[in-house]
C-alpha cells in the first residue's frame, strides 16, 4: 500500500477546499479467512480480499463522510469532491507536511497465517473437535470456529498525521453440546488474539477444547439456581463482561454527549468503591483489542477511566473530542472504510487487587460464584442490566459446592461497581466482537476475581419446566 505524499495532500486538500475543521483519508486493504467445522466435517469455507477508502470532513461539529472501491487518486479525489460539497463554505485549510507515525505496541505476528495451508487449518481444528467428544460419550455436538483477519491500513489526516499499520487477527472458538436424556447443556471457550498463527498452538487447542467440554458435560448435573439477593464472586476466568456491558459502553463520549450515558457529568465523582480502577488499554502486547494507531491516526494509549472509585475521563474519538475540547484518546475505530469512526473500546479491564481469589471464597459464607457470562442486556442511560450466566457454582461454608444452571444476574452498572468489596490479584481476559452502531469491532475484556456483596440472582424453581 504505497502512496505518494503528494497525492495523499492533493486528496485531504480537495476534501477541504470549501473549509471545515478537519478531514482524514482512510484506505484498507483487507484479507479474511472463516472456517467452520460442524457434524465433524468441514462445513463452510468463506475468504476473501476486500479494498476500498474513506474520506471524511468535520465541519462545525458535522460529519460529511463517503467511500469507495476506486483506489487510483481520481476516484479518491471524487470522492473528497462529494464531501467537500457538504460543508458550508468557510476558510481554505492549507495542509500541513505529513509526518509518519510510529508506535512501539507488540502485535506483529511471529508466524503469518497465510503462510499455514488451509489443509493444516483444518487438520487443527479437527483435533479440537476430536478432543472435546473423546472427554464423554454424552458430548453429542461440537462446532469449531476459525477467524483469521489481515488487515493494512493507511491513516492520514489534516493534522499532519500518516500512519500505516498491518493488522493480523485471530480467533478460534469451540462450542460443545452435551447431553443426558431429556437434558441439554452448552459450553463454549475461544482464543484469539492480535497475533499470527502461534497463538494457536496444538496443546493450547487441545486444552480449550476439553475444558469446554467438561464444563458442558458437567452442567449435565446442575440444580436450578436459587433466586433472590446474595453475594456473588465472579471468576477471573468470567471474563470482563460485566465491566464492558454494564460500564465500558457508558464511558464512550459519543454516549455521554448524548445524554445517554449514566456516568454523563460525572468527572471527578465517586462512581465506584475504593480499590476498583477500569483502565482501556490499546496497547496490551498481543491482545485481541490492541492496535498501533486507531483508525483516525491516533497512538493507542492506556486511558484510566475510573481510579480508585473515582471517574477520571471518557473515551474520545476525534469528534466527541473536539466538542468537550479534548484530546482524542485513540479509541475512534470503524469496522471498514464503509464506516465513519466512533468512540469504541478496545481492551478494557478492572485492575488487579491485593487478594487472592481463594481468600475470597473462603470469607463467603454462601452466594453464586460465576465462572462464565452469557449474553445480556444494558441500558447505558440508565446503567440497568440483566446477564445470563452460563456457567454458576453455588457457595456453601466459604467453598465451591455444586454447580446451578438458569442463573441470572440483575442491577444497575454504577450500584454494582459501588458494592465491591474484594478485588483478587488474578486477571482473566475473553474475546469478542463488540457491536455498535450497526459496526463491529473486535475487543477485549478482563478482570479479576471480584466479590459482589449483594446482586440480585434469578434462578430456577425445582418444579418449573426449563426449556432446552
């Protein structure tokens, strides 16, 4: 992806040549790979090469943005034309020179997938396969999921910014189906990363795949959950579900400008208990959520949000920026270059504490102890949730007793963020694709093992009927 300085000024020039405040080029390229193995055959084969640009100009607080698959310099400069239209005349911006950015974030890949035929592919993820069935007779189902994203991107914007980054993604998943007569149980475990094709070493594999099919197999034998107020210890290994649900989304300026963030006008204030800290971090080594530059030319950076209990700053794309008369904070991302950027996390985590995540359980004298999240539902007005548990152990005398299905967990994000009281000195992280605004970006979550003194548990009666 080669471009001369002077065609890229030409273009950012075009774009601003009836005024406006800022405008930037974006141009990917991007190649795709997705396998899926199900009823223990290869089922789907999908890739692809997808190329095209962005140009983009803010004006006044207004967005003019317009892409195309036309890369030579008269279709981006088309295309700088139309958006240039859209702005009120104003002052021609002269552009500065461009200077190329630099980043130190580790996600270069140590083994370029491209480089692994696609029958060493499957060959692996026949392995996962074959190892979750091998664990019990009673795991019926097993579905394999491979991702793999190469994407090189070229960023240069009237600030004088110009960055250039290939981006290497993957993630593989594994969801098992066991099942004992009438009952049926899913798990469901992934890797993925900002990493080449050694992230997916064989025995790693191998590891995730019975793990998944234990748990499923496992919860073959689940009571229904209890219901009511209790404690409730959320695994490291939970992942940072909560933390990204029920506080990330409220933290993004885009929301909070709107009015539509509980945290709105909140800077300086008590939103959580003392030790709990929520850092968004880019530029974690090899994280799924990591990146040198975000997707207007900004470094990544580590943001702490919240600090000891108390709301530092929001997470800003260029935009939001400019209208709080902030600086960006490296979270404006896009899925393509069919998209604008917007404020969007990328590895976002409550940092460790002091105390182990045995002591914890251990000073519990009975609650739920969480060691998967399902999926859910926020309210980011009003911090509101309701999440899914989809793996639940009960505690009885300060030990992990026997695992419950059904479990649900209902609160409000600030209020539950204010009713911890135990941080463990652990850390575990999950994948995802996060969705917003009709985009996807992929992201990262993580905290430790945190005990929440009261949070209200659905569950299950004994003699309701559970639907499978």
């Amino acid at each position: 992806m080669e471009w001369q300085q002077q065609t890229i000024q030409r273009i950012l020039a075009k774009a601003l040549e009836r005024g406006g405040d800022f405008a930037d080029l974006f141009i990917e390229e991007r190649h795709s790979l997705n396998l899926v193995r199900e009823a223990e055959k290869l089922d789907k084969v999908t890739a692809g090469t997808d190329a095209g640009a962005g140009v983009r100009v803010v004006s006044q607080g207004s967005t003019a943005y317009a892409y195309t698959n036309d890369l030579t310099e008269s279709g981006l400069l088309e295309i700088a034309g139309v958006v240039a239209n859209a702005v009120e005349q104003g002052n021609y911006m002269e552009i500065p020179v461009l200077e190329a950015r630099t980043s130190q974030v580790q996600v270069d890949p140590e083994i370029d997938p491209r480089t692994i035929s696609l029958v060493e592919k499957a060959a692996l993820l026949e392995k996962a396969d074959r190892a979750a069935r091998e664990v019990d007779p009673r795991v019926t189902q097993v579905t394999v999921f491979y991702r793999e994203s190469i994407q090189d991107v070229l960023i240069a914007n009237s600030r004088g910014y110009l960055a250039k980054d290939t981006r290497c993604r993957l993630a593989l998943g594994l969801l098992v189906i066991a099942r004992a007569g009438e009952v049926m149980q899913t798990a469901y475990e992934s890797l993925g990363g900002s990493a080449g094709f050694e992230l997916l070493a064989e025995e790693a594999v191998i590891a995730m795949a019975r793990k998944a099919a234990e748990a499923a197999v496992r919860m073959l034998s689940a009571k229904p959950a209890p219901s009511g107020k209790m404690p409730v210890v959320l695994a490291a290994e939970a992942g940072g579900t909560m933390v990204h649900e029920a506080c990330g989304h409220g933290l993004e300026a885009d929301l909070v400008q709107k009015g539509v963030s509980v945290y709105a006008g909140k800077i300086g204030q008590q939103v959580a208990a003392k030790g709990v800290t929520v850092i968004d971090d880019a530029t974690l080594p090899h994280q799924y959520g990591s990146y040198r530059f975000d997707d207007e030319g900004n470094p990544a950076q580590r943001n702490v949000l919240i600090e000891d209990g108390i709301l530092k700053g929001y997470l800003y794309d260029l935009v939001t920026a400019l209208k709080d008369g902030q600086e960006p904070t490296g979270n404006g991302r896009r899925q393509s270059y069919h998209h604008r950027p917007i404020p969007r996390m990328s590895n976002t985590f409550i940092a460790p504490g002091s105390e182990s995540p045995e002591e914890i359980i251990k000073d519990t004298p009975s609650g739920l102890y969480v060691t998967k999240m399902g999926g859910g539902q926020v309210n980011t007005a009003t911090g509101d949730f309701v999440f899914e548990v989809a793996q639940g152990f009960l505690i009885k005398d300060g030990r992990i007793a026997e695992p419950v299905r059904g479990a649900t967990l209902t609160g409000n994000g600030p209020e539950v963020l204010k009713l911890i009281d135990r941080i463990g000195n652990d850390q575990g992280f999950t994948i995802g694709t996060c969705g917003k605004d009709g985009q996807g970006a992929p992201v990262c979550d993580a905290q430790p093992t945190i005990r929440i003194k009261e949070l209200i548990v659905g569950g299950i009666a004994e003699n309701e009927e559970v639907a499978q």
